[in-house]
C-alpha cells in the first residue's frame, strides 16, 4: 500500500529572497542536520540573464535504522536524487527528490515548493507532499514502513526549526532585506550558487526506508489563514481557504495535529472538495471522523460518506431552523444546555432520573425524539464553534452531566430502551468524537443493568469518557468539582447556580396517542424529504420514468452515489413503457428504496427508444447536479446503471432472466439517492435570473459539467437549477 503524505502551507511572514537566503545556508553542511554525509552535484546549469538556476544532486544519508537491518540490507548509506529549479523571476524554488538505493524494491518521491503568498507578496509559502511504496524488502515490508513514516514525521517539523533558526541568525546579523531579482541585476548569490552546493532532501531511504524528505522539511503547512497584511496568527479569521489549509488556521482552529494528521486532514478535505462539490462539510467536522476512525482515512472516508448521505436526505443541515420542538418536550424533556465546564466546553445537563420515557415515547414516538436528540446536537455543533471564538482556542466537543436520581425500573420499559438505543445508534454514527466527557452522578443501584443494555452500543472510545459516580460521591475531591467551576454547579446537585432544566414529571396520559398515530408520524418524519433511495444490481439497472408534455421542458437531477460505481443515462420514448416491475427481493428495507426497471425487453434501442445525454460514469461518494432540456414531448427514462468496464460503451439491455443469479451478490450491488424535478420553461428562464441576481450560479455546480452536451447557455444555466428546485 502507497503511504502519501500532504502538508498544509507553512507561512513564513518574510520576503522571498530573504527566505531563500536562510535556505541556502542550510549547506553545504548543516549542524542541525547530521544524516547528510557527502552531496555531489551531477549536473547544473544557469539562464543566460540569471533568472533560472537548475541543479542536480546526488546524496548520502545515514539513516537511523535498526544495525540488523541494515546488515540485511547490505547499506550503510542511502543514496537519493535530488533537482531543483530556482526561478528568481517568478519566485519560486520546485524540488523533485526520488530515492537511487532500492529503487526496485522501494520507491520513494517528495515534491517540495518555496513561493510568494498569493495574498501578500511579503510572505512565502512552502508545500510539500511525499509517497512511499515498499514493494519487497527482505520480508520486513511492514517494519520499514513503520520506521520510515515514524522518521518523516519527526523530521517534517526539524526541518521548519532550521528555516527559522537561519532566519534569526540572518536578523541578528542586520540582514532583513534582500532586493527582488531584476533583468539588469546580476544573480544575487555568488557563482557557485548555494543551491550547487546544497545537500539534498533527506528522501525516505528505501532500504533503509528512513524516511527524512529532509530538504522539504521545512515544515508542513498550507496556504490559507486569511493572515493578509500583517495580521498575526491569532487573529487569524475563521473563514478558510477555498483549496488550502494554512499551518496556523489549522492550530489555531483545530488544535495541534502530528504531520500525519494534518496531512489526512488535507487530503481527505481534497477528496470531498473533488466528489461533492458545493458540499464540503466544516475542517472540524471532518477532523471528527477522522479521530473517530484513528486517522484511517479509507475508513473515515467511508463513514463520513455515508453521514453526509444521511444529512442530505434528512435535511439536517437545517434542522435547527426547520425543527420545531412539541411543547411536550418543552415541559417534560429534562435536559438542556447549562454554561460551560473549566476546558471552555459547552455543557449540557440531562435529569434522566425525573424523565418520564415511557410518557414521551407514548405522546410522541421514537422518530420525535430522534429529531430533538439531533437537534440538542446540532446546536452542541453551534456552540462549540461560538467557543472557540470565545476562548481562542479549538473546541470541538462538549461536556454531558446526567443526574440519574430517580432512576428505577420504570426507566427500563422496554419501547423506551429500544428508542435510547436507537438514538445512540444514529448519535454514534453521525456525531462522532462530539462528546468530550460524559459525568453520570447519583447512580442508583438499578444503573449497571441499564449499563448493561446499552453500553455494547457505544463506541469504545467515546464508553472511555464516561465518569461514574454512585451517591454523592460527585461532591468530593476528584468528582464533579474538578471539572466544572463550583459558581455554575446547578441547584440540584448541591450548586448554588439556577439551572433552567425543567424538572420534569409524569406525562398525562391524555396527551398519549395511539399506536396508529404514532405509526402515521413516524413514518411522516422519516418521509420528510425529497430525496429517495435506490438499489442498483449487476443486470438490474433503477430507472424512473418522467412523462413530458410540453417541450422545451427542464429535467433536472441531483443524486449522490451512495455505494458502488454507476453509469447514470436518460432516454426518450414516444410510447410508454408497460406496467412497473419491481426487483426480485422486493427492495431494500427503507422509503423508496426500490429498483425499479422500465425498459421491455424487447424494446431495441434506436427503434423504440432513444439516447438523448451521453452515458455518464460516477464514481462512488460523486455528488452530481444537473438538467437536461426536452426537445420533444413524450417519454424521459432516468436509469442508473451498474458500472463495469464496458458500461460506458454498451447500451444493450440485459435480459431480467440473467438478473436473479446475480441479485444477492453484495459486491454487485449500488445504492444511489437522488432528487428530480421538471420545470417548464418559462419557469426555468426565471428561476435561472432569479438564481443569478443571487449570485449563487455556482454554489451547486456539477462534478460532471461536460456532461451536458447544450450550448454553453443551456449548460450555464443547468448549474443552477438542483438549488432553486430545493
């Protein structure tokens, strides 16, 4: 497997030229990096007017490596590439560094880039980002993996202290101005140009697997704190850049993350912007599933893939504006948001003890609650981000006191542990790494055997931040006081703060409803959005069928690619395809989740149906938006399609005979999510000026734009048009 690494921008607040000159004394030999043993220049060669400088060398790196490896190996030094262009004019320096030893069994690259800040030409950015494949090594693959990446790491931020150490050392010598580069200027360094005799970047030896892409250490950062014109890193805005993160915005905003981290970060953050487009969750939210998944970025794409497929289909995003709480939950839901603990966390306070759960689950139903739990947590989302302002400093989580005085076996009911479960269940997956410290006081006896129940429910990492407290032990040293100030103690725990929480109570059983209502709501809520579902199978393609009376009509579509890779396809029939058939197994298990095929089997494409957008292949996690204008009346079929190597081309149906061998092969099986509507277009030429007398034609722009084949207006004007029909 391919390790990759990418640094944020490191902002260093000098000129070019002057952070140029702090690089080139790093060599010919640096103190503060003693694997360099000897460089020797292959090749170099200068521009005629000076502006360009190209060298190549060849390096030795003592790598800090095991003795029995490198006995195995037969190395004492590894030997690496390294070229760099210096282009004074334009202000740059690009190094490319690969390694030579064990190029056949190890292959290692790191590209490294010194430039002028885009927003301030006082300034100089550095990126770097480096890959390291083993693919043999004496049958210690996975140890020279572990030793590499753990060296690269080390050496990433050793590699931003020397830059600084140079840059010092050049103030305390009165050098803090270096002239620009200029045609008629001869070349400021002199002829043997420092970047001649520099030592290469350390490359992550292959055998030795030592990872130091020591030249590029300087540091690892990226580009965009919105720090312009000389403002500090602490007061860095908030608002980010729109492809970069800078070094300081992520420290100040997100916390101190290792190399590795921030570049997981990074690179996962680069995924969503190239698959959802227009939809890039918040840096914090993103780090969350990354903390959650251990920084395993395959297994926190996944799951963070699936989280914004469930908050797309379920309107999440404005639940706090759309969510209106029953006045139920407002007199007899005992929880709500209390001041902050001593970390500056958000803190929420939940008398479970005086809640009556049978009565809500009876007055309202498990899908009510589940959309206030949300809501208590989107707002926990709020708060956190109005914090970190406040404070100055990265909160990303808050803390939970449940008081459980009171609790007793009625508590145990069985539709309400079912529901608890369930909200645990949907909190788990989709509010990860949200809940900083959990305080359970005044457990009673029957406690462990709720704990039994729902404790196999929660996340191992999230049952480690749960502090248990029996009676009132709360109230001494180590308990309640030690991470909450005694001033904001609520009254009921023996605090002398008012707490707002409402105490509680029996629900009345005229406010109970019966199950059929309870069913009917549910349901409702859980059919509350425009989206639906469905499921894709190798031979089983989901088709919708769109009838068109008028032409000039606007089909518009927005579906994410849930799982799997689909081929999405729209055509044209005069005549209407005959009665529905469903798949075999009879769906999948949620509202719409049907797959649903249209086409005859004996129709022939070119005959009794039409192509009318060619085939568009979709990646699994692509969010794609999009429309297409009718050209005559008739038929519109929307099929998505199984993805194999030839479904792009092909455009021959298969047969449903062939289908059932293949429908319980779960690897042959897609799941999409997608929303059409149809305008007419009248509708549609006013919706689009509405649209851009907003000025949001591109807030929703398709990952796939080429795939309209309109004129540029028509194409121009389908980018808008999944926002208006939301």
């Amino acid at each position: 497997m391919v390790q990759k690494y990418q640094s944020p921008v490191r902002v260093y607040k000098h000129p070019f030229e002057l952070v140029m000159l702090a690089y080139e004394r790093r060599f010919p030999k640096c103190h503060l990096i003693p694997i360099f043993v000897a460089s020797d220049v292959v090749s170099e060669e200068t521009s005629e007017d000076g502006s360009t400088h190209n060298v190549e060398r060849r390096c030795a790196l003592d790598v800090d490596a095991p003795r029995l490896l490198k006995r195995i190996a037969g190395v004492d030094y590894v030997y690496f590439i390294q070229r760099n262009t210096l282009n004074r004019h334009e202000r740059t320096l690009h190094i490319e560094s690969h390694n030579e030893t064990f190029s056949n069994r190890v292959i290692i690259h790191e590209t490294c880039c010194y430039s002028v800040h885009p927003e301030n030409e006082e300034w100089t950015c550095f990126e770097q980002t480096a890959s390291l494949d083993i693919k043999s090594f004496f049958g210690f693959e996975s140890t020279v993996e572990k030793i590499a990446m753990k060296q690269y790491a080390s050496s990433i931020n050793k590699g931003k202290e020397i830059i600084e150490f140079y840059l010092k050392e050049l103030d305390d010598e009165g050098i803090t101005h270096v002239p620009p580069w200029a045609p008629s200027t001869p070349p400021l360094t002199p002829p043997a140009s420092p970047l001649s005799t520099s030592p290469p970047v350390p490359v992550v030896t292959p055998d030795i697997a030592t990872p130091l892409l020591a030249n590029a250490k300087d540091c690892t950062t990226q580009d965009t704190a919105k720090e312009v014109n000389g403002s500090e890193a602490d007061g860095l805005t908030e608002s980010q850049a729109e492809d970069k993160l800078d070094a300081d915005y992520i420290k100040r905003y997100l916390g101190d993350l290792t190399p590795l981290q921030e570049s997981c970060l990074i690179r996962l953050r680069q995924w969503l912007q190239e698959m959802h487009k227009g939809k890039i969750p918040k840096d914090e939210h993103i780090l969350r599933f990354l903390r959650a998944r251990d920084f395993n970025m395959d297994k926190a794409r996944e799951f963070l893939c699936q989280s914004l497929t469930w908050r797309k289909q379920h309107q999440v995003d404005y639940l706090l504006e759309t969510w209106t709480s029953p006045q139920v939950l407002h007199d007899y839901y005992t929880g709500g948001w209390h001041h902050h603990d001593r970390d500056g966390r958000p803190m929420y306070v939940l008398r479970l003890g005086q809640m009556d759960t049978k009565g809500l689950v009876r007055a309202l139903g498990e899908e009510s609650l589940l959309r206030h739990v949300l809501s208590i947590n989107e707002e926990g989302l709020r708060r956190c981000e109005e914090n970190t302002k406040v404070f100055g400093r990265p909160i990303s989580c808050w803390t939970c006191v449940v008081d459980l005085e009171g609790l007793n076996m009625r508590h145990l009911w069985r539709p309400g542990v079912k529901a608890l479960l369930r909200i645990i269940e949907v909190v788990e997956a989709n509010y990860p790494e949200t809940l900083g410290r959990l305080l359970i006081l005044r457990a009673p006896r029957v406690f462990p055997v709720l704990w039994t129940l729902v404790s196999p429910f929660i996340d191992e990492n999230t049952r480690k931040k749960f502090l248990i407290y029996a009676g009132n032990d709360y109230q001494g040293p180590g308990g309640m006081v030690d991470y909450i100030d005694k001033e904001i103690i609520p009254d009921f725990l023996g605090g002398e703060c008012m707490c707002e929480v409402p105490e509680g109570g029996l629900v009345p059983k005229s406010m109970y409803r019966t199950a059929e209502e309870l069913e009917n709501e549910d349901v409702r809520l859980w059919t509350e959005t425009i989206y639906q579902t469905a499921s894709i199978f190798k031979g089983a393609p989901h088709e919708l069928l769109i009838e068109i009376i008028d032409a000039s009509s606007v089909i518009t579509w927005d579906f994410d690619v849930c799982k799997g890779d689909v081929v999405f396809n729209i055509y044209h029939s005069k005549r209407a395809p005959q009665p529905l058939r469903k798949d075999p197994l009879g769906g999948v298990n949620a509202p719409g989740g049907n797959n649903v095929q249209l086409i005859e089997r004996s129709w022939t494409l070119g005959q009794d149906y039409s192509m009318v957008e060619s085939p568009l292949c979709c990646k699994e996690g692509e969010s794609v938006q999009g429309s297409h204008i009718t050209r005559w009346p008739g038929f519109y079929i929307l099929q998505w399609k199984f993805h194999n190597m030839a479904a792009c081309a092909a455009t021959n149906l298969p047969c449903m005979d062939d289908v059932l061998a293949t429908l319980q092969v779960s690897s042959h099986k897609c799941k999409v999510m997608y929303y059409t509507e149809v305008l007419g277009s009248e509708d549609f030429r006013t919706a689009c000026c509405d649209v851009r007398s907003l000025g949001s034609m591109t807030s929703l722009e398709s990952s796939h734009s080429g795939f309209s084949q309109l004129s540029a207006t028509s194409s121009s004007q389908s980018q808008s048009i999944s926002l208006i029909s939301r």
